[in-house]
C-alpha cells in the first residue's frame, strides 16, 4: 500500500477542504492588502494571520524592511516563511475539519439509560471528565505539541518574573503575547490590568493552540488510507 509523504500529506491538509481554502484566502487578500495600503494598520494583517510561527521573525536580523544588496533576499524569505506558516495554519485546521468529519461518522448513536439520578449523574461527570481528556489529550502526547507549550510556559515564567521581580517589566508581556498567537490577541484585550489574569488567558490560549497542533501531528504521522487496487 503507497504511503503519502509528510509533506505532501501537509500540502493535501492544507488544501483539500473549504476551511483550510477560506484561511488560505484570507491570508492572501491581506497580503494583497498589505501591498496597497502598506502605511495602514492593515499592512500587518499577513503576520497577523499566519500567527504564532510568522512572529517568529520578529527576532530575526533582517526582513521586509532590510536595505542594501541584501534587500531582495530578505524579503524573498520573509515572503517564503510567511507562505510556510500559512500552510502549517491551513493544514491545522484542514487536520481539525477531517476530525470532526471521522467523529461525526464514526460515533455511534447513544442510548437512554435506566439507571437512577444519582448513579447517572456520577456518570456523567465521569464521561466529563474522559471527555475533557480525550479533548486536552493532543496537547500533550506528540513532541510538536509539548515544544510549543515549553515555549509559552517560558514566555509566561519570563513575564511574571518581570512584573514581580524586576524594577522595571518592559515590554515583557510582547513574549506570551506573540507565543500564543492570534489567540493570545484576545488575552491583551482583556478589561484588566492583572498580569496574572493576562498570564492565565495566555496559558489558556496556548493550550488550545498547542491542541491544535496536537491534531495537525496525528494527521501527519497517521498515513491516508488508500483503496486496494
């Protein structure tokens, strides 16, 4: 039986289904966005869709605002990094969407118990509780997954030592903020000023994002199955 490569198996993730399409479209318009109001708060609408791996570049030396002779190969792989992390995107939630349709297919109906109220209330907190870690269980059982939660664990050790300890925070708070990406958007927009309540939303959003690529690890490492000929 022919096994699809990881990489082309990303490529198909990425775009055989109408949400890894629509992402890929969207990511698109804003770069064509990008290049006609470049001035305007939209020109950052790229990086802030191909969150959290493009604001890895950030760090780097060099990009689209490098000069000199080494202008055209800056933003040439700026360009070919964004394009990367598109698809990584895409492919997360074409990864999601294909769970979502074995799910549906495969889970069988459910039956009406006849137990009484309180044996059927133990069980279904019991089934909360499974159900919650079969939910939670990607984020941790794949290396990609456990990499990226160390990351935003790192970043948010290193923002609450700098609000508690250090004499003076900074921009501490960009770390976490750019580790759990573009989910970590809605943590920064919070009606608070607590760094532990912005600590805690980050960590939330980095575990969500962190169960996503949990998803996207299974689909890569579990190869398609093809029909026998």
């Amino acid at each position: 039986m022919p096994q699809t490569s990881r990489p082309r198996r990303l490529l198909a993730l990425a775009t055989d289904n109408w949400p890894a399409r629509a992402y890929l479209t969207a990511v698109g318009v804003s770069v064509a966005a990008m290049f006609v109001a470049p001035e305007s708060p939209v020109a950052a609408g790229p990086l802030i869709l191909t969150a959290p791996l493009s604001l890895l570049s950030v760090i780097l030396p060099f990009g689209p605002g490098t000069e000199g002779s080494l202008q055209a190969v800056a933003v040439g792989s700026w360009t070919v990094w964004l394009l990367l992390c598109a698809l990584v995107n895409a492919a997360v939630l074409g990864a999601l969407a294909k769970r979502s349709t074995t799910t549906t297919t495969t889970t069988p109906p459910t039956r009406t118990s006849t137990s009484t109220s309180t044996s059927t209330s133990t069980s279904t907190h019991t089934r909360a509780r499974a159900r919650l870690r079969t939910l939670l269980a990607p984020a941790a059982d794949n290396w990609p997954a456990r990499a990226y939660l160390a990351v935003v664990a790192t970043s948010l050790a290193f923002f609450l030592c700098a609000e508690y300890v250090l004499a003076d925070p900074g921009f501490a708070g960009i770390w976490p903020l750019m580790a759990t990406a573009p989910a970590g958007f809605l943590a920064f927009l919070l009606p608070t000023s607590s760094p532990l309540v912005f600590a805690g939303a980050s960590a939330l959003c980095g575990l969500a994002n962190a169960v996503l690529l949990g998803h996207l690890a299974h689909r890569l490492r579990v190869p398609e199955a093809h029909p026998a000929t």
